[in-house]
C-alpha cells in the first residue's frame, strides 16, 4: 500500500485489500521507530548483555540480577532469563571433580 499511494487513494486499497484505514495508518506511522516497550526492552536487553560479558560469560540469570540491583537497575528474575533466552546468552559452567 505504500509503494502504490500515490497512485491510489488510500480508501479505495483498503478496502481492495480487506484492511481498515485506521490499522494502516497505524502501520505507517510506527514502522520508522519501535514503541516505549520495545525500546525499553532493547535498553534492558543491553544492560544484561553487558552483565553478562562483564562476568566473562559464567554469570547466570541470578547472578545477573543481583549485579543489575547492585548497578541500580533492579530487575525480575523471569524478564532477564527470557532476555538470556532471546540472546541466546548461556553461561559457561566448569564442573571439577573432586576425585
């Protein structure tokens, strides 16, 4: 619809395309920049990617939670694991034996 809007009026592709005009202006107007909750997600997405690296990739989601209140920035334990998950950040663990 936004290639051919200068062609056609916007009335007539909304409804050749079963679209309501209000949805399609909402479209338009939110495709330049993501909403507050994306973005805030971004920023806190940023802040346990840099949790994490600080701690040399052993840090898991507890860890980082308690680094993330330390710094002020208090978050939940099930936000940073779903974080963790959406960056595919998985904490390297050693194992010793005691033998």
């Amino acid at each position: 619809m936004l290639q051919h809007s200068g062609q056609f009026s916007t009335v007539r592709m909304a409804s050749v395309l079963q679209v309501s005009r209000s949805g399609y202006h909402r479209w338009a107007k939110g495709r330049h920049e993501p909403n507050l909750r994306a973005q805030k997600q971004l920023m806190r997405d940023q802040l346990i990617l840099d949790a994490f690296q600080r701690s040399k990739s052993r840090s898991g989601a507890r860890r980082i939670q308690k680094d993330l209140e330390d710094d002020g920035y208090p978050c939940c334990l099930k936000t940073i694991r779903a974080s963790m998950k959406r960056q595919n950040l998985v904490p390297n663990v050693t194992v010793t034996c005691p033998n």
